[in-house]
C-alpha cells in the first residue's frame, strides 16, 4: 500500500481506502465478512475508512468502531456523515439550512456517531449532503468551529451531491472544510474542471468516491441486471441509466491492458491524478479487499491509454433517479 497527504492536514493516508456503504444498505451484506474484510484491510496497509450514520442507521460506524478498538496499535483513520436531517438525498436548490443542517442537529448527529464508534473524536466529519448557497451562514460555521474547539472532531468534510462538483466552491473558499469527498472516475471527470484546482490552491483533500460507477466500471453489469426488493440499485439502474451506463463501458472494454481487469484500470486512472488523497470503493467480500488493494503499486497507466480514458468522459447533471 502507498500513502498520499491528506491534504493541508497532512495525515499520511493509504491511497485505496475503505468504503462502507455496501455493508448496511445493500442487499447481501453480511457481518461476519465485513468484519472479515475490513480486518484483511488493515492487514494489506488500508488506514483510511469511511461510513455514514444513514448506513443502516449507524450499523455501519458499529461496525467501524468494533475495528478500531480491535486495533489500538494502528492509527486508523476513521470518517464519517451527518444525515440531512429532512432525509433526502441529494439536497436540491432552495433547501433552507434549517430544514437540512441545523446546528443543535449538527451537534447531536456528531455524539450519535461518536456513540457508535465507540470513540472520544473523530477524524473527519462530513455534511452528508450540500447547497454552496449556505457556504457563509454562520450557523454552521459556529458548529463545526465549536465541534473543532472541544475536540470532538478533528475535520470537517463535505460529500458533494452527485454530478454537481462545482455545488461546493465557494464553501472551501471559507477555509472551513478540511476534505471535501466527491464522485471521480474515468466517466465523471468533471471535477478536474473547477473543484481540484481550487483544492489544491487551498490544501483541501479529496476523496474519490464510487470510482466503479456503482458497479458499471466493474464490468459485470447487462442491460437485463436486476436486484433483490429493496435494493437502493434498483432505483438507481433504471433503464435509461442502466442501458447507456452498460452501452459505455463495453466502449472501454477493448482498452483494457493484458492481464489487468476493468475494475483495475478504474482505480489506476484515478490514482494517476495527483490532487486525490485516498479512492473509497466498497469492500464488502475480501476477494475485493485484494483486488482494489493491490492497485497501490506506483504502477501508473500508459500516458497514451490515459489519454484514451479521457475520451470517455460522460457529463451527466442530477435527474428524479440520480439521488
């Protein structure tokens, strides 16, 4: 495993961290090979985890906490989200702060997860959704400077909407937010536009989220994939989405280097851009946990096919299915 700086903060973070979603939320989830592999994780170099309250209403952060304590000679670095308190997700133009992120809730969200973790602080703490409209309401300032203050959370973070990377600009520029987290993959590129360079100007750390495209970038998904009721994919692929996403990626197919699988080429053209700190996939089955870990080699992709990948750059704005 290679390590990267987590940006102004200066935190030493494996480069392929681990993502918690899949574990609470998603249908096949199942304890024990969490526990499993978030323990083959750390074993491999991982030291970056992320999970969410709304993974299973704190399931997730659980689980998170069962690990860290199981590990108290390693600094494992942990992060995780406030809920919007209207529970949706994303958030859309003209939310009011009060409706979403209300200070007395921002508070009360942190104590809940620090609960479940099992912790005296956290790491990184993230709004868990976002309007850059807020970005100088002191309301949240107070909080997230007074949560800073007593030593509750070390960070605070921003997991932008999806598609929307340019929905947090003016929110960095408050100096603030320590990380911001957002969708980054060979077809969601568009944060190369406006969001890294600004990040890099501030020293502000970026998380590289679904960097498979909720699965599309694995390879394996047909125009005929379904899922089990009450799996949040169903939503997700519906068919418009799930057509063209399967259409895209077999266009990708014939690039993929001897020897090397979709899902690795994925994860190594994000790699090759040096404003990321740490790529978050899901890990639910330690088979995955290798395969991902293994891409933090050093091994950069041929400047000719990362041309190539650049092609394939898909710009998508939010619709009623993106959530």
């Amino acid at each position: 495993m290679r390590y990267r700086k987590f940006g102004r903060l200066g935190w030493e973070i494996s480069e392929i961290g681990y993502g918690m979603w899949g574990m609470a939320g998603w249908t096949g989830s199942d304890d024990a090979q969490s526990l499993e592999s978030l323990e083959l994780s750390v074993e491999l170099g991982c030291n970056f985890f992320d999970t969410a309250y709304a993974y299973g209403e704190g399931h997730s952060e659980r689980l998170l906490g069962r690990l860290v304590a199981a590990h108290p000679e390693k600094k494992l670095y942990t992060a995780s989200k406030i809920p919007p308190k209207n529970r949706k997700w994303p958030s859309r133009r003209g939310y009011l702060l009060e409706d979403v992120f209300p200070p007395e809730y921002i508070r009360e969200m942190t104590l809940k997860t620090l609960e479940n973790l099992g912790l005296p602080s956290l790491d990184l703490m993230q709004f868990h959704v976002w309007e850059d409209s807020w970005a100088h309401d002191e309301r949240w300032q107070r909080a997230v400077s007074d949560l800073k203050a007593e030593g509750l959370v070390k960070s605070f973070g921003v997991s932008v909407n999806r598609w929307e990377p340019d929905n947090v600009l003016e929110t960095l520029r408050t100096g603030l937010i320590d990380a911001v987290q957002v969708i980054y993959n060979i077809f969601d590129q568009n944060p190369e536009d406006h969001l890294f360079p600004l990040c890099d100007e501030l020293g502000v750390a970026v998380i590289a989220r679904v960097p498979f495209d909720e699965g599309t970038l694995t390879g394996t998904l047909t125009k005929d994939s379904t899922w089990p009721p009450g799996d949040w994919r169903n939503t997700y692929f519906v068919p418009e989405n799930l057509h063209a996403s399967v259409d895209r990626a077999e266009a990708l197919r014939p690039l993929i280097p001897p020897g090397m699988t979709m899902p690795e080429m994925a994860l190594r053209f994000i790699l090759a851009n040096p404003t990321v700190s740490t790529i978050i996939p899901g890990m639910r089955k330690p088979q995955h946990v290798r395969a991902n870990i293994a891409a933090s080699d050093g091994q950069t992709l041929p400047a000719d096919l990362l041309a190539e990948l650049k092609k394939h750059r898909w710009d998508r704005t939010p619709t009623s299915w993106s959530q």
